[in-house]
C-alpha cells in the first residue's frame, strides 16, 4: 500500500535526504492509508499532519524545527510535524508536568502512541526497500480495530482523540473499543 502511494513514497524520499539514523514516517498518515485502503475509497483521506519521528540522543532542541523548515522547503504541500522521541521526556515534562524516563529508541517512542492501530511506522531504506516499525504488530491496524494503548495515553486523553478523530464515521467499517 505504501509502495503505490506516490506522495508517501515522495514523502519518504523527502525524509531520507535528511540522512538521519533511526526515523520512520507513522500515526496518520500510515493508518489512514491502510483504513482508506481496506474500505475501498477511491479517494484517500486528507493527511492532517505528517509525523516523522526520529531518534538521536545528541541532537540539539531546535533540530526538530530545522528539521521541519527543510521538509517544507522541500514539499510545502504537507504539514510536516517532527519530533525526535530521545527528547521526549523533556517536552512531557515541560509541556504537561508528565515525569517519564527516557525513551531508549524509535521503537520504544512508536510503542507508545495512543492508539494500537496507530503504532507503526515506515522508513524508506538507501536500496528503496520500505522497513516498518511496529512494536504492537499490525494486527489491529488491519483488522480495522482501534484499541487504547494505555502506555502513555489516558484512557480520557484515548476517548477524546477518537472523538476528535471521528474514526467510526470516517472508516464506517472500524471496531472502536472506547474502553
């Protein structure tokens, strides 16, 4: 599915120039592919933001916006969003007074994300082979199924990007479990 899609294809190529180690493209813009792909729709679902995460303990704090600038630069179409999941904790702590430990890699940080579905990420190899990342594996997200992952997210905070989200009445075909 990643592969026939020539803007995430293009959107990973934008995001392999950068040269960085450990990063994948996911959330929303991955589930939603595979969502609007197993409903059928003939026209993709707008992607809201693109998130690129990344993992580099010795990056500095204004990397992620420098980062972001280039991605524009690049391909101004997408509303790119980047966070290097090293520092994470620094920005929970700062932004929410959530004390949490570090994460210890790319892996650890897609592992936490709200939802099970949403979990995985894609990374476009030198070879042009595409790798995932996907800590929960990728049986809810084929299976249609949206479950909380209760690892960072609240079960308020779950409850309230599902609404947000309005995933039942975009993909008609889910199995929203709300608790």
């Amino acid at each position: 599915m990643v592969a026939a899609s020539d803007e995430l294809m293009a959107a990973l190529r934008a995001v392999r120039s950068l040269g960085l180690r450990s990063w994948c493209i996911g959330a929303g813009a991955i589930r939603s592919l595979v969502w609007d792909t197993l409903h059928g729709f003939d026209r993709r679902s707008a992607v809201e933001d693109l998130d690129v995460v990344y993992f580099d303990v010795e990056a500095s704090p204004e990397q992620d916006a420098g980062l972001e600038n280039q991605l524009r630069s690049a391909m101004p179409g997408f509303n790119w969003e980047v966070t290097n999941q090293a520092a994470v904790h620094r920005w929970l702590a700062a932004a929410l007074g959530q004390v949490v430990p570090p994460l210890a890699s790319l892996e650890e940080g897609v592992a936490t994300w709200p939802e099970f579905a949403t979990c995985v990420g894609v990374w476009l190899n030198e070879d042009g082979s595409l790798g995932v990342v996907a800590p929960h594996g990728l049986d809810d997200l084929f299976a249609l199924r949206v479950r909380h992952n209760p690892l960072r997210a609240s079960l308020a905070t779950y409850r309230q990007r599902v609404a947000a989200k309005r995933f039942g009445e975009r993909w008609p075909r889910l199995l929203v479990e709300m608790g």
